[in-house]
C-alpha cells in the first residue's frame, strides 16, 4: 500500500500488538465485517440498501415513491416457502418517517407490501403499448383442454391470417434496410459529412459577426418577425423628450420650480465670475475676451475693481 491510512481502510494494517494466534483482525479489534450493517446480527437482522420494486403511494403523507428509490432496509427471515426463504423489509421513507414493510412471495415471484404502502395501480391500453395481452390463470388452464383448443383453433388460424400480411411488410422493410450494408455507410456518412460542413458555416458566420455562440438557419418566421420591429430614430426621440419635459414642466410661468432653477443658474454665473476675477487679480491668467467682458459686466453693475502691482 502507498500509505498507512491507505492500508488502515483496506485492513491490511496489522498493528504491532498483533499476533497470528490471534485471529483475523476483525476478531482482534471486537468487531464485524460488516461493521454497522451487522449492529442487530444478534436478532437476525442485517441492514442492506433495498431498491424499491414499483412505484408505491406513502401511507403517512401520501407521497408518490417511485420505482428505483434505495433505502437502507433491515433485512430479516420470517418464514419459509417450501425450501425457499420468505425475506422481510422494513424501511422508513424520507418523506415523513413512515415505516414500509415489504416481504418476498416465491410463489408468485414478486413484492408484497405488508404495511406502511399501497401499489400504485398502472393501467395502460395494450395497442398504445404495443404489446400481448397475457393469458389469465383460467384461460392457460382451458389450453391444457383438448376440446378447448379444437373450439378455438379457427379463431386463432384467423388472427394468423390477419397478423401474417403485417409481418410479412415489416420483414420486407427490415431486410430492404440491410439488404445493402455498404450503401446504408454511404449514406450516413455523406449525411454526417453536410452537417460538418453546415456547422462550420454557422460558426464562421458567428465569427465574423464577433459571437461566440453559433447560430441557427434564418428561418421565414423569424425574418418577418424581425421586418416588423421598428426602432425610434434621433427626431422620434428628441420629440418625445421634449413633449415629457413640456409635461413635467409648469403651466405656471412665476411658480416655485422655474424660479428656483433660475436662481440656481444665476448663482453659478456669479460664482464663475468671481473666479475669474480672482485669477486676473493673482495674475495667474491672461484676460481673455471672455473674462474681460465678465469684468467689464461686474463694473456697471458698480462693483469696480483695483489692480494693484507690487
């Protein structure tokens, strides 16, 4: 083994206590073989992963538990059939903690639910399915009749003569099918090789359209679908921006809201103003034709302004 934790698992680790007179490493260590599995070997019973048979209705919450659904089942004996053991069940279902008993019947070669459970009962039509309809118990016993048999042979000769033309087609088909093994690979693999060719299209279509993904065939649906979205140009949205400010806006012309944003914009200029006036002041900018007529704006309004140089 390549590790000891590796060995402990697979009880190949003898400890050095250990000596061959001493049994088996189970018996050293005081335990089963199978562990938890064998905790009530003692009352003959033995936990085992049981698969459920059918599809069973709940008897606690009434919740449907489908076929193939594994529980860990206390399995014990409580009878025989013959030579043949009856095997007993118990499971809880993780629904509701409802307690399934279920018990071999040898006789009729199924699972009988003792307790907790009830079969769900399938009915299906046998043309839908597809199938036979099996002979009943009292109708295999009237084949074992000689003059049963005579009375029926000419219905069953009739069916024969109505099935026959049937079969007949459907062998025809399958050997017309197989008849030509080359021809059937021919055919796969030239199908095979256009849809290659078909999805390396769509992908180097994708490509150069920058997507990841490949897309599908245009289809007619799609194209008229897509003929009939139109998107809203620049007027269309300029026209509908403008009308939801018309809307928002007063009907008022001195309200509240159109004077408190033109006190707003009227702050803002004087306070770009004063900037300006500051930087001439410092000497750190040019007066530009636009700071000049901001000065010359402030003077007649009476506020002047001294430069003086040191």
């Amino acid at each position: 083994m390549s590790t000891l934790a590796a060995a402990r698992a697979d009880n190949f680790y003898y400890p050095p206590e250990w000596t061959p007179n001493q049994g088996s490493l189970n018996k050293f260590n005081g335990q089963h073989a199978l562990r938890e599995r064998a905790r009530k070997l003692d009352q003959g019973i033995l936990v085992i992963r049981f698969e459920m048979p059918y599809n069973i209705w709940c008897g606690g919450c009434n919740s449907m538990i489908a076929k193939g659904v594994r529980f860990n089942a206390e399995k014990k004996q409580v009878g025989n059939y013959y030579s043949t053991k009856i095997w007993s069940f118990s499971m809880k279902a993780a629904c509701c903690k409802q307690e399934i008993v279920i018990q071999t019947d040898p006789k009729n070669c199924q699972y009988v639910i003792i307790s907790g459970a009830q079969q769900k009962t399938e009915d299906f039509d046998i043309e839908d399915a597809e199938t036979f309809a099996l002979p009943a118990e009292e109708e295999k016993g009237m084949l074992a009749d000689p003059f049963y048999r005579l009375e029926h042979q000419e219905e069953d000769l009739q069916k024969k003569k109505e099935a026959e033309p049937v079969l007949v087609r459907l062998q025809r088909i399958s050997d017309d099918r197989h008849s030509d093994d080359y021809a059937l690979n021919k055919a796969l693999r030239a199908k095979l090789r256009s849809q290659k060719k078909r999805v390396a299209e769509e992908e180097a279509a994708s490509r150069k359209m920058g997507l990841h993904i490949r897309l599908l065939p245009a289809a007619e649906e799609d194209t008229a679908t897509a003929s009939r979205v139109k998107f809203p140009t620049k007027f269309d949205r300029n026209r509908k921006d403008k009308r939801a400010l018309i809307n928002s806006s007063s009907i008022f012309p001195g309200s509240s809201g159109t004077s408190k944003k033109a006190s707003e914009l009227e702050s803002k200029r004087r306070k770009i103003s004063a900037a300006a006036a500051s930087s001439l002041l410092a000497g750190r900018v040019k007066p530009s034709s636009w700071s000049q007529n901001s000065v010359s704006s402030s003077r007649h309004n009476g506020a002047a302004v001294k430069v003086r140089r040191c």
